[in-house]
C-alpha cells in the first residue's frame, strides 16, 4: 500500500505542475506597432513586462518562436528588451483586406524550468502604398451621336492599405465634355463613372485623352494615375463637297484616247463608308458628252473616250454628283465647261545619217561622232524647230548646213566613270503647243590603260602570332585597277629587301594572282620582332603601270618561355642550402628569389608563392619581389630545418613556371646580445655571375686593405673599461650565398656590412683569430675611437673552410 501511495502522490505533483505552466502559458502579453519600424527598433521590454530578472534571460536560455514565415523579432538577452529583427509590412503579413486586425503571435519559451509566455503584436497600418489601377489605360468608344448625360463606368483603383488609407475620392483631368460620379460600393470601395456633359462631334475632335486620378485618405495622402482614351465614332451627318463648284477645262483636239481631262475631287468629313463617295453624271448632261468622255465613279476622273475634233464641237458641258455610301447617302454637284482648241497636228522628225561607236576613252576633244539632220510638215512657227541634248552630257551640237547637225564631243571621256552615254537628241517645234521628237543612240567607249592600280591602304600592319607554321597565310593584299580586261590584270610582287643577309623573298611569299601574302618560316618573337617591306601591283597594259604598299608585319609573343631562377644559384635538381641564426628578429630577410623570363612585358610577369612551407606562421613570401623574411622570431618548438619550396609563376595563358627548393637550417650564437644588420645594397634582375665574381673580388682586395690599417691601429690601442659594448653582425657560413639569396661572393657580403654600418656612422672592423678560419667582426660608433674596442666585447664566429658553394 505504501508504494501505491507514493505513486500517487508523484501524479497529483505533475498535474500541478502542468496546471501551473497552461495558466502562465495562457496568460497573452498584448502589444501595438506601427508597420515598416526600422531594424533594431525596441518593441518593449520583455523582462520587466513579464517579470523576469535579467539574468535568467541568458541563464534559461529564452527563446522567441514567431508564428510566420519570417523571424521579425528578437530578444536582447543582456536587456531584456524585444526589437524588431526585419522590417513588417502589414500588407505581406496580412494581404486579406476583410481582415480587421493584423496580430503577429509569438511564443517566448524559459527553460529550467520550462515556462512559455504568449506575446501577440498588433500591427497597426500606415499609408505607405499609393493607390493603383488595374489599368493603367482604359479605352471607351462613344458615338457621336450619344445624347448627353450617358454614363460609362471605368475601371476602380485598388489600395492594399486599409480603413482611412484606401482610396477615398476620384478627380478627373479637366475637359469640357466629361465629368465624373462616384459611388460607394457596399465593402466602402469607391467606384468612379464618366459622365457626357456636352454633345461629340467626331469632325471636330477624333479623341479625348483624359486623367484620372485616384487619391487616399491618408496623411500624407497618397495617389495614382490611369489614362482613358475616348474614340469617336462616326456618323453620317456630312454631306460630300467638291473643291470647287465649276471647272473650265481647256482641251486641245485630237487628244488621245484615254487622256486625262481632269481629276474631280470630292471630300466627305465624316470616316468610313460615310465617306467613300461614288461619282456619276446628273441628268442635265448630254448624250453626246457622255459618248465623249468618260467618268470613273471611284476616283473622278474624267478622260477622253472619243476622237475630239474641233471643227464638229468645241465647247461640252457637264454636271457631276459626288454620293457617300451610307445608309442614309448624302451628295453634292459640280459643273465642268471643257473648250476645245485646235492644235499643232504634226509631230517633227529627227533622222540619223552617220554615227561612230565605239570610241577610246581618249578621243580627242572636238571629234565628230554623228551627223543628224531635222524637218517638220507644219508650215509658219508650226514648222520651226529647235534641236538640244542634255547639258549634262559632255557633247554638244553644232549646226553645218540647213537643218543638218554635227555631235561634237565637248569634253574629256572617262571610260571608269561612264563606260557609255545615252544620247537623247530632242527636237521640238514652235506650235502652240509645241510637239516633239527624239532619238536615242548608243556611245560605248573602249578602255585604255589609264589608271594605276590602287590598295585600300597605304600601310598595313599585320599581326602574326609566333611559333606559326611554315606555310600559314597572314593576310590579303588586294589591289584594285578600274580598267578593262589585260589593262585590268595584276600580278604581285615582294620588292626584295636583305635583313640581316636574309632576303625578305626568304621569309615571306605572295601569291602573285590574288595578293595572299605567306609566312615561309616559323618566327620567334624572342630573336624578330618586326619586319618592314613593300609589296608591288603590276598590271598587264601596255606599257604597264605599277604602285606599291608597305607591309609591317608585327611578330606577337606566345607564353612559350618558362620562368629561369637566377637567384638562389643552384645546381640542376638540388637544393639551396642556407644556414641562419636562431635568434633571427622578426621581418629579417631570410632569402630573395629572383627568376627572370624571356617573354614580353605581359607574359614575363612574375609572381612568387609557397608551393610548400614547413611552418607557415614562420616565413612570409613578397609575391612581387620574391623576398623572404621571418614573420616571428623562432622558439624552442620550432624545427632545426626548414624546407620552403618556392614556386615562380610567369602572367601567360596558360602560365609557366618554375621552383626552388631552399633548406634553412639555424643554428645557436655564442652571443648574448646581436643585432642583423641588413643588406643595403641593390639586387639586378639580369645579375650576371662573372660581373658578381668580379665584382666580389674587387670589393674582397680593397676590404682587405682598410681592415689590415685598422686592426694595426687597433692592436697599438690600449683598452678601455669604459669603452661601449660594439654592435656586431651575425653571418652564415663563409662560403655560403648571404641571406637575400644573391649569388655573390663572401667578400662582397663583407663590403656591403662595411657601406651599411659606415651609412650609419659606424666603423665596421673584421679581425682574424689564430684558430682556423674564425674572424671578429665588430660594428664602432665613431665618436669612440679605435682605441676603445676590445676583443672581450667582440663575438667570434666560425666559418666554414670548404669553397664549393662560392667557387661555383
């Protein structure tokens, strides 16, 4: 019984508990924002609303839980305070517009024990959407006869915004025969009809562009825009109208059948088959007039139907109606006099008596290429006749005898710009009217070798890419000759030019019939970088005329070379060995890789990486000088060697490069205190090893020469207990390449320590010691004199005897 007691027990705690956390649960802690708060804007302060401490913010790990699709708010758990994480907008949040009232629920949870605090934000709206149609144009088509005060409705503007900032009012654009009404739907929408207030007259105005506007009640208010286009349509209230009420026409006898006497012309206002307008005679015109002349009813024109003839009639009266094609047709009249004249009836006549063609294009001026001759049946200035041609021609007529002309040629001939003439000879009378006559012939001109051949350009450059093979064409150097047939024929040349004992025929040929210039041989754009010839077009005339061009072939360079390592000097597949103090200061210059590259400017550029690094927080690497220097000084943990493999990477496509493998090993200083002395001295990047050697050797006999004067000095002096401690250098092996990598001699490195410290106002001084190949090396302010160094203060250092590494 006891157990069972126990357990029930157990039950009644745990339905307290539950009980406890439903009631604090269904507690609703009630909020009111505005939409669109900015980010990080403070809501409330969760802690003292709920009335929790601070720190049990952090220490039960109080969480929000947003129910919606975005997590727009956040707790700050050092103070409490709920803000906003992402802008709200109401309108997303809530789209319906039945919905009153936008609420955003979120759920905030305590653990340890679990406690949950419901928290509601009720997201108020502002007016921050404008009101917008569902179209932005809306067309309407109103007849014109539509009587005033008909309505049409139009589209309404829609506002996501809700209660005062929806659409409240309309206005319409200002116009003299519309107005509009508005209407309150039963959801409170606003709708908007257009009113007709004056009568439509499609003659008048074909359309109506009109605005309307729709405006919200917020504050600011907010509005849009939409255009109403109101078409016209027509009806038949426009009777046809000619352009003039009567016509006189002149008509000369013996007019052609089918000539046009006039054109009528009837115009209707109104559009449509309203006014398409038919034509027709009236009953008031003749039979005789009608047999005469034709009408066409669709365009008006009046043409002759018979042979007129003066002396049987000389005036026709007619009377015209123009109909329109409406139900309910309209029509107008017109009245049309046409007066006969007599006329000039025989037409002058134009013969050829002798013509030459073809001639050269350089005939000389003057020369006679036809004889015509000229008559006219009529009698009086009825038989009178003039003769000409066209004054743009480069000939000219010119009278020999009675009615006979000779055709002279005026002016110079060119067969590439004409290569013949059409000529018109025009002869006409002097009736009233005048009649006339011509006649055309032929002038073909035959080519002479008159125009040298011409290239598009005076110079062309060609790019060629090196390594080309043998044999690809460059290019095509076409010349143009505007003359004719074997005056017209090119052949092509390479004018012979020696480069270096190299004939240019050896280096480059051209086809001589088409112009297409080859490459004969591979080019490196290392050993040529340019040629310049000429090239000749020779035609086949007689005797024949010839120009040239000039060629400048430009050789372009291909990423063909790989980066050469010249420093650190290194046999092929070795390493680079170097040994460096493991008191080494941070940022010292351990070694510099130098690689050169044979290609242009562009590909030839050198970049500098690790390819490998033993400890990457140790050594850093200039990726444009290719220096290496110690990031940190070194510790106990760090290795006794180290290998950097350095890779030299050139800018071609796709890039080339080349590696280096240098070996550090450091090695411990009987020193307590020292100071590197850096390598002030430039580094070439075209270094040549005999100059450094030479260099070097030079540098070595004249050190020699100022340390053996000084150390005599030196050992006369007497020491000095207050003499300051001396500066001195800690260097690698004697034979070994120096620090920065550059593949010079020890004496040189020697030189350079002496410029550095000597700059600084030190006196640099390198003693022997009895023992093996050891020297003090020793850096003096100059204000203490020589007298004052002591060789207690100086560090010895052991450098190695072996000569391989600076005798190669």
């Amino acid at each position: 019984m006891e157990p069972k007691a126990l357990l029930w027990l157990r039950y009644v705690a745990i339905f307290v508990f539950l009980s406890a956390v439903f009631q604090m649960a269904s507690a609703v802690t009630h909020y009111t924002i505005p939409e669109e708060m900015d980010e990080g804007s403070v809501v409330a302060n969760l802690a003292s609303d709920l009335g929790l401490d601070l720190e049990s913010l952090s220490k039960r790990k109080m969480r929000l839980d947003v129910v919606a699709s975005k997590k727009y708010l956040d707790v700050n758990k050092d103070t409490g305070e709920l803000y906003i994480l992402e802008r709200i907008d109401r309108e997303n949040l809530c789209p319906s517009k039945s919905v009153t009232t936008c609420v955003l629920k979120v759920d905030a949870t305590l653990e340890n024990p679990i406690r949950m605090f419901n928290i509601e934000l009720e997201i108020m709206d502002i007016n921050d959407n404008a009101p917008r149609f569902r179209r932005d144009t809306m067309h309407l088509d109103i007849s014109e006869a539509t009587a005033i005060g008909e309505r049409f409705s139009l589209t309404n503007a829609v506002d996501p915004d809700t209660g005062s900032n929806s659409v409240k009012t309309y206005y319409l654009s200002e116009s003299d025969h519309f107005n509009i009404a508005i209407q309150t739907g039963r959801d409170g929408s606003k709708f908007a009809d257009l009113i007709l207030k004056k009568s439509l007259d499609r003659e008048e105005q074909a359309s109506h562009n009109l605005i309307l506007t729709a405006v919200d009640g917020g504050v600011p208010a907010r509005s849009g825009t939409a255009s109403i286009i109101v078409r016209v349509l027509d009806t038949n209230d426009n009777a046809p109208q000619f352009d003039k009420d009567s016509y006189t026409i002149n008509l000369t006898e013996n007019s052609p059948i089918g000539s046009l006497v006039v054109k009528l012309n009837a115009t209707d206002k109104d559009e449509g088959s309203n006014s398409d307008l038919f034509y027709s005679f009236s009953l008031y015109t003749s039979e005789k007039t009608q047999q005469t002349f034709s009408l066409n009813p669709n365009n008006g024109e009046i043409r002759v139907k018979e042979m007129i003839n003066y002396e049987d009639f000389r005036i026709y009266d007619m009377e015209i109606i123009a109909t329109d094609k409406a139900a309910n047709s309209l029509s107008g009249k017109c009245k049309v006099k046409i007066l006969i004249t007599d006329m000039n009836d025989n037409h002058p006549e134009i013969s050829i008596k002798s013509f030459s063609s073809p001639v050269k294009e350089d005939v000389p001026v003057n020369t006679v290429i036809a004889v015509v001759s000229v008559s006219d049946k009529d009698s009086g200035e009825n038989g009178q006749v003039d003769i000409h041609i066209s004054d743009d021609l480069p000939f000219a007529l010119k009278e020999s005898s009675d009615n006979y002309y000779e055709l002279l040629i005026s002016e110079p001939l060119d067969r590439e710009k004409v290569p013949e003439y059409d000529i018109t000879i025009t002869v006409t009378d002097r009736g009233n009217p005048p009649l006339s006559d011509n006649e055309t012939i032929t002038l073909e001109l035959l080519d002479v070798n008159d125009n040298v051949p011409q290239f598009p350009q005076t110079f062309y450059t060609i790019p060629v890419m090196e390594n080309n093979a043998p044999g690809a064409s460059l290019s095509s150097l076409t010349a143009i000759d505007p003359d004719l047939h074997e005056n017209q024929y090119l052949v092509y040349f390479i004018i012979e030019r020696e480069i270096v004992n190299t004939s240019m025929s050896m280096l480059f040929s051209i086809n001589p019939e088409n112009g297409n210039l080859y490459a004969l041989k591979t080019f490196d754009y290392e050993i040529e970088k340019e040629f310049l010839f000429h090239i000749e077009a020779r035609d086949s005339g007689v005797p024949p005329l010839s120009s040239n061009v000039t060629v400048h072939i430009i050789i372009m360079d291909q990423n063909d070379n790989t980066p050469l390592i010249v420093s650190p000097w290194r046999a092929h597949g070795s390493e680079v060995k170097e040994k460096i103090p493991r008191s080494t200061d941070k940022g010292t210059l351990i070694a510099k890789v130098i690689a050169i590259d044979s290609d242009s400017v562009h590909n030839s550029r050198i970049t500098y990486q690790f390819l490998q690094n033993t400890d990457a927080t140790l050594f850093s690497l200039d990726q444009y000088n290719g220096e290496i220097r110690t990031m940190r000084m070194f510790s106990y943990r760090d290795s006794r060697d180290q290998r950097l493999v350095v890779i030299a990477k050139d800018n071609g496509e796709p890039a080339l490069s080349a590696t280096v493998t240098i070996k550090l090993s450091t090695v411990e200083t009987a020193l307590k205190t020292y100071t590197e002395v850096p390598l002030e001295y430039d580094i070439f990047s075209d270094l040549n090893l005999y100059l450094v050697i030479g260099l070097g050797s030079v540098s070595f006999l004249l050190l020699i020469t100022i340390l053996v004067t000084i150390v005599l000095k030196c050992q006369k002096a007497k020491p000095s207990k207050a003499a300051p401690s001396c500066r001195n250098s800690v260097i690698s092996e004697r034979n070994s390449t120096i620090a920065d990598s550059t593949l010079v001699s020890n004496d040189a490195y020697w030189y350079s320590l002496f410029l550095a410290e000597t700059r600084k106002g030190k006196l640099v001084v390198r003693q022997p010691v009895s023992k093996g190949a050891r020297y003090i090396v020793s850096s003096i302010p100059r204000s203490t004199g020589l007298t004052e160094t002591s060789d207690s203060a100086a560090s010895t250092l052991q450098a190695s005897t072996t000569t391989s590494s600076s005798s190669t």
